[in-house]
C-alpha cells in the first residue's frame, strides 16, 4: 500500500513539474485564456470569434516559456503569433468565415497526426492545413466546395470533392506498398485583390528567392521601372511604404533601404494607385506597400550589400545595416554610399514652321556621389505605448559636365550676324557646392483597450540645401566677324523648409467594420538667391539678383474613412479628405478649399475570382523644383527656369479591375486632369528658355493585363501589356495638344537552374511602341535585361549578376508639338548609354530573422524637394 502511495505522489509530483498545460480538444480561444491567466509578464491579446473553431489537444512542459507555449498550441493552424515586448498578438491569416474542418483516423479509430490536407480548385492550390496531434483540422476558405486531398505517411491518399463545412470523421486506410514516390505540385495565387490594392504574395513565387526588395518591383503588375524610378500605370513617380507607413526621405535612402532588404524578408508588395484616407495627397503616382515578414525573434541582425557596375565608366553602391530588438527596445542603423557615373547624347531640333531654325548636339556626364546614414529607436515603456524616433542626413556631391555644338539656321540670324549661319561650341560645369538633406521625426503610438484601436501622435522636420554653382563657356564662329570667347558663371542658394504635425486615430466598429479619421498640419517655406556673373570680349559686368521666400505654404488636412465588409464576398472602402491650403508668394497669395472622396469596392466570387471597382479625387501640387524661379543654364543659350506661380493639378480616375486567382490580372481606367503641368520651352531670336505651366488637360482611356504562366516546377514566365489613348488640350488655345495611341508590352521568363532552387536566372524584355506625356509624343524603344542569382552558406550570402540594356536599344525620340497654329515644335534624340553590367555581393550576419524597425515619417510634401 506505502509503495503504491509512493507512486501516486512521484506521479504528481513529476506531471505538475515537467506538463503544466495539458489540453484535450480545447478550444484554441480556451487555451489562450488559460495560457494568458497563467502568465505575469505577458499579456496575450486576440479575436475570440476567429480562433474558437480550431481546437488543441497537446501537453506543454512547464520548462517552455509562453511565447513558446503560445506557438505550440497554434501549432500548423493558419495562424500569426507577433510578440511586441511584452504583448502577443495572436491573429488568424486566413479570415474566411466558411472553413472546412473534420477529423481523420485509422481504421481502428485512432487519430491519424500531422496529416497534409491541400485545397485545390482545378489544378490550382488555394488552401491547406496539417491534423493536429487528436486528428483535428479547420482550414478556412471562402469557396463552397472544393476538390480535398489527404495524404500521410503510411496511408492511401485520399482525394475528392468536399463542401466547405464541417466534414465529420475521415477514415484513412493503410497504404501496404508505401514505397512508391507521390508527387503533388501546385501554387498557390501569386496576385490578389482587396478593396483598394493590388497585392503581390512574394512568398508564393519561388522565383522571387535571392532578390533585394528593389528588384523585386519588377514582378509586380502594374509597375514599370525606368532608370531607377517606380511608376503605378506609367503615371508619376510612386511613394513608397513599408508595413503601411509612409517612407518619405530622398530617393537616394528610399532606393538603399530597398537595396538592403531581400526577399526573404518581405511578405507581399501592394500596388495603391487610387489612394484613401491619410494618404490621400500630392498621389500623382499612387503607393508601393512593402508589407515585411512579421516573425518577431528579437536579437541582432546586420547586412553588408556591395554593388560594382560599368556602363561607360565604373559605378558602384555599398550599404551596410545594423537592426537590434529586444522585448523593449529597437534600433535600425544604416549607413551606405553612391558612385554613379550617367552619359547621355541628345540631338535636338528646334523649328517654326517646319524649318529648322536651332540644332543642338549634346553630350553630358553626370557623376552623382552620396553619402547617407539614418537611424531608428523604438521604445515600449508599457504593453500598450510605444514612442520612437527617426533622424536620417545625406550630403550629395553631384557634377555634370556637358558640351554642345549649336548651329542656328534662319532668317533673322542672318539678318543679325551677316551671314548664312551662326555656329558656336559649348562648354558647362554644374555642380552641386553644397547639397545637404535633414530628416527628423517623432512619434507616439498609444493602443486604446483593443488592439487594433489606435491613436498615433507624430511632428516630422524636413530641411534641404541646394546649391548649384555653374560655370558656362562659349566660343561663337560665324563668316564675317572673328571669334567671339564668352563666359558665365552663376551661383545659386535654394533651400526647403517642412515642418508638419499628425494624429491619426483608428478603431474597429465591429468585427466587419473599422473606422479612421486624422487631421495634419503641414508648413512649407522656400528660400532661394542667385549671383550671375558675365564675362564677354565687349562687355564685363555683374549683374546681382536676389530672391528670398520664393513660396510659403500653409495645408489643414483632415480626412475620415469607413470600411465595410458587407458580405462575406462583397468589401467596401469609403473616404472623404478635407484640405485648406494658403500660399504665399512675393507677388501674391491664394487660398484654396477642397473635398477628396474615394470610394472602393471588391468583390469575390466562391470561386475566388475578384472584381473591383474604385474612384477617387485627388490632388498633385507643383514639386520645389518647378516652383523655383532661379535660372539653371544647360549651355551658353539655353536655359530653364522655374515658375512660382503655379497652382495644383487635379485628377479624377476611375478603375474596374479582375483577378482570375490563377494567373490572370486585368485592369480598366479613365483618368481626367485637368491644370497640368508640362514644361514649354520658348524659342527666342538667340536662345531658348524651358519654364513650366499650368498649361493643360487631359483625359486618358486605357487597359492593363498581366497574365503568368507556368511551364514546369523550374520555368515561369510573365506577360504584361498596355493599350491606352492619350487625348491632351490646351487650357486656353485648343490648337495646342497632343493625342494619340499608347502601346506597351514586356515578357520575362525565369528558370531555376540546379535542385537546390538557390540558381536562378531572369530574363526580361520592355519595349514601348508610342508613349504620350502631356504635349510631348515618345517614339517606339526597348531594351533587354538579364540577372543571375546564386544564393548559397544557408542564403546568409546573395550573388547577383545583372546585365542591362546589353544591345545598345535605349534610344529615345521625342516630338512636342506645343502651338499647332505656328508650326513651333522641339525634336530630342537620346541615347541614354543605359547598358550595364554589374555584380552584387550581399551578407547577412546574426539572426536571419530579426525583427526590423520601421515608421511613418507622415510627411507627403517631402517628395515635392526632389528634383523631378
């Protein structure tokens, strides 16, 4: 009797020592109560109605720790665990309210464990789940019925059509000849749809592996990369985001951060061409949502990229990151550095009446080095606060030189210089002496009770120095009088002033509801001042002109946002933006109202098919650049200028979009501008002078599709296409314009080389038939690009060999027609001497899946700094 009491005890004492948790078909809901209870330092947080069908029967040894215990019980369900410091965050991926769900045993009635379960329709995977240790499996779907296949080691394989519901208990049978090989291929969708965005799962392209984020874009539909530069359906210059926060620095540490992320690391890339809610200003170009991979070991990480190329001369970029988490503190530290060596050729051909009055053959080199850092912190004094800091600095030293040979050719410059013609050769240095860009931000982000209840707090400082200083010789030949040697030289001072302030709040209404509202403020002052001095044989001077504040503005925002899941197939997005703007110029001021409403709609079908539905009002306002009056002289003659008195633009659009859920994606929009601008270049009896105008409208018609193919598990290709007509007016003359056919295709093709799937090449083809921007028509080019990739030591170490341009075809023509009346029109050949060869050598040191830190920066104006 004492030994069997004996027993009893070491019994009790060994299951509550080594199995504090043991559960038996618990609710998974239950078991993250029980576990949440249990736990002091932890607080678990999670949606009670997404997780109560998936249940757990397993024993957990007290020795785990509840981020480890947390992961064991959600096991292989479609379920995110993201520890936040003190917070987990449990969440359902697959949020489909129909599930398929059941059980599986043997012939004796035991539960059969970590059975594969995959979903297909037709061919196509569109879900699958493993059976737990009691047998038990949910597997959520949005479809009504689906074609099921359960396989085991051990077992027949099981195949056949099931309704998306409960299935009750699967019997599987022993397999005696276990022996022979299966193979089960299929993919899941690369391309999905939700209500306002296109969305790109990177990890269901096996092709993607050994890409930085950057190269990346180029499988996206409906992005175009041309010279480093990312546009949404050929329209302007995309933003980007990175897990939904605005990354609005230079371009130059916007493209290194890119460069430094790989594809591993990234979940999916989401294409926002009609934006809504806080983002919706100054979007001529939409959003790029780079959404990461939410494991959240903590640790240290640390990643070395270098890149050498040559075109016409050597080029290279180095980056070099550091990013540490722990449970209550973050940091992301960046360095990196540009060598950039472009050469272009440029024929232009001014003309009136049809006659050739100027001929200018160019060729520029522009070597632009920079050299940047950046910094994150990220503090989470509570499980319900979190404040941060972003500051970033880059100083640029960028140089063109050019040398142009100009021939005039017409009747008044014979009746000035007394003779048939006018010749003259130039010589220009431009140069940036001091060019320094400042990034600061702040921020508060404060959970209310629920987690996905929000209010966010940020102030955000953004300063630029652009100085140019120029130096411009020309040596003039005509028949009748000797030589002429002149000179110019000229400095400029520009400098940009942001400062803006947002709270931002979010809170769901219910579990098929969520509402956002914010409000901004935003302060804009420009500087700028000019010394020209000029140098000839007749005359020796200086001319002194001073500009200070050149433009002030002032922008009150506020915007609210409902979305609606109003079926379980039909989602909705509906937006309305306020803005009040007050500009200030030396010569005048202006105010200006507006609402911005957007509206999206998406539906799919039990099929998985989508069709959505988006229109949406917005506006783009003039960048610094073309707001700046100061002069910039490209040679002796020829010279740009800015204008300070230009007003928004404003667009309409409208989109009706398809996805097939296998390999099809199409998209249908109108877009009506109307105060667009475009640069109108002057010609004078002896220069010509490019200022930018308020000078248009346009509507825009046209079709997109993309449609990817797999012809074996190792060979992929993707075709895309455009077709669009372009009809531009004048605001004031109808006999201005520009209208016409727009046409564009591109196919690429992928092949992995060896078994591992770690050797991969691209091979990719973009050819532009006509193009059509504002009043300026683009001629038929295209060119070729090729990238190697090898990844090897665990994918800790990328190789990449990438080839553009290898064939010498980037060579544009462009014609811009600007006053049909007169006959003016300006012709530009270039050669952009785009080939180039480089090899890229990336290395990864410490966790492989450290959490990374990024922010909203919450500040949309800073694009307008950049030189467009």
């Amino acid at each position: 009797m004492r030994r069997v009491l004996y027993i009893i005890i070491l019994y009790v004492f060994c299951t509550t020592t080594y199995a504090q948790y043991v559960f038996k078909g618990t609710s998974l809901s239950e078991a993250l109560i029980q576990l949440d209870k249990s736990s002091k330092h932890y607080d678990i947080s999670f949606v009670y109605d997404e997780l109560e069908d998936f249940t757990v029967t397993k024993t957990i040894k007290k020795s785990a720790s509840i981020p480890d215990a947390v992961r064991e019980v959600c096991g292989f369900y479609p379920v995110r665990v993201t520890t936040k410091g003190r917070d987990i965050l449990v969440e359902c991926i697959q949020k489909d309210r129909t599930k398929l769900s059941g059980r599986i045993v043997d012939a004796d009635h035991q539960p059969v464990a970590y059975a594969n379960i995959v979903l297909y329709d037709d061919t196509l995977v569109i879900g699958g789940g493993v059976s737990n240790e009691a047998g038990d499996f949910v597997i959520p779907c949005g479809m009504t019925q689906a074609k099921v296949r359960i396989s085991c080691v051990g077992f027949k394989t099981i195949e056949r059509q099931m309704p998306i519901a409960d299935v009750g208990t699967i019997r599987m049978q022993m397999d005696n000849n276990i022996l022979k090989n299966v193979n089960v291929s299929g993919s899941m969708p690369i391309v999905r749809n939700e209500a306002n965005r296109l969305q790109y799962i990177v990890a269901n392209d096996e092709y993607a592996q050994g890409l930085t984020a950057f190269e990346l874009l180029n499988r996206v539909p409906m992005v175009s990369m041309v010279n480093g530069q990312a546009t949404i359906l050929g329209k302007g210059t995309a933003h980007y985001m990175i897990n939904g926060r605005v990354m609005e620095m230079d371009d130059g540490l916007i493209q290194q951060r890119l460069w430094s992320m790989h594809a591993e690391d990234v979940e999916r890339i989401e294409v926002i061409s009609m934006p809504t809610g806080k983002y919706l200003t100054d979007l001529g170009g939409g959003y790029i949502n780079i959404v990461m991979n939410r494991d959240q070991s903590l640790g240290w990480r640390s990643d070395i990229s270098m890149q050498a190329g040559i075109s016409d001369k050597w080029s290279g970029r180095t980056d070099a990151s550091v990013n540490y988490a722990s449970e209550q503190f973050d940091m992301a530290f960046d360095v990196n550095g540009n060598w950039l060596t472009k050469t272009e050729d440029k024929e232009t051909c001014y003309s009136l009446n049809e006659q050739k009055d100027r001929y200018v053959i160019s060729h520029k080199e522009t070597k632009d080095k920079d050299l940047g850092t950046s910094l994150i912190i990220r503090y989470l004094p509570k499980n319900n606060l979190e404040i941060g800091a972003f500051g970033s600095y880059q100083h640029l030293w960028p140089k063109s030189d050019i040398f142009s040979e100009i021939t005039w050719d017409s009747a008044l410059n014979k009746l000035l210089y007394y003779g048939d013609c006018f010749d003259l050769s130039s010589e220009s240095s431009l140069k940036y002496s001091g060019n320094h860009v400042l990034n600061l931000s702040t921020y508060l982000d404060w959970t209310l009770g629920k987690p996905d209840r929000k209010i966010s707090f940020s102030y955000h400082f953004y300063y630029k120095q652009d100085d140019k200083e120029s130096n411009v010789w020309c040596h003039e030949k005509t028949p009748s009088i000797p030589p002429i040697f002149k000179e110019q030289n000229y400095n400029n001072e520009s400098s940009y002033r942001i400062r803006s302030a947002k709270i931002d709040f979010t809170t769901p209404l219910s579990s098929a509801s969520t509402f956002n509202a914010g409000v901004s403020y935003t302060n804009i002052k420009n500087e700028a001042n000019s010394n020209l001095s000029q140098v000839t044989v007749y005359d020796t001077g200086i001319k002194p002109k001073a500009i200070n504040e050149f433009h002030e503005e002032s922008i009150f925002a506020g915007y609210l946002s409902f979305q609606q899941n109003i079926s379980k197939q039909l989602k909705a997005i509906a937006t309305l933006r306020y803005e009040h703007s007050k500009t200030n110029e030396p010569w005048y001021e202006t105010k200006d109202d507006h609402f911005y409403p957007t509206l999206s709609l998406n539906y799919r079908s039990e099929y998985g098919k989508q069709i959505g539905l988006a229109w949406a009002m917005s506006v783009t306002r003039p960048n610094f650049y073309d707001l700046n009056p100061l002069k910039v002289y490209e040679t002796y003659y020829d010279q740009s200028q800015g204008n300070p008195f230009l007003t928004p633009s404003y667009e309409n659009r409208i989109e009706v979009n398809y996805n097939n859920n296998k390999d099809l994606y199409a998209n249908l929009y109108y877009t009506h501008g109307k105060d667009q601008i475009d640069w109108i270049t002057f010609i004078h009896p002896s220069s010509t002078t490019a200022s930018p105008e308020n000078i248009y409208k346009s509507n825009k018609t046209g079709l997109y599709i993309n449609y990817r193919h797999h012809f074996s598990q190792r060979v992929n290709a993707i075709a895309e296409g455009e077709l669009f007509y372009y009809d531009a007016d004048g605001n004031y003359d109808n006999t201005i314009g520009n209208d016409g056919w727009g046409k564009r295709f591109s196919i690429s093709g992928d092949v992995i080389l060896n078994r591992q799937h770690t050797l991969i090449l691209n091979a990719r083809y973009d050819q532009w038939l006509d193009d059509y921007v504002g009043f300026t028509k683009i001629d038929a080019y295209g060119y070729f690009s090729f990238a190697l990739r090898y990844s090897l030591l665990n994918d800790r170490l990328k190789l990449s060999l990438t080839a553009v341009d290898p064939f010498h075809q980037q060579i544009k023509d462009k014609t811009m027609r600007f006053n049909y009346h007169h006959g003016e029109n300006q012709k530009v050949h270039t050669n952009l001497h785009s080939h180039y060869i480089g090899l890229t050598a990336t290395y990864s040191l410490g966790g492989k899946k450290v959490r990374q830190t990024h922010h909203d920066f919450n500040n949309s104006e800073t694009k307008r700094a950049e030189k467009q």
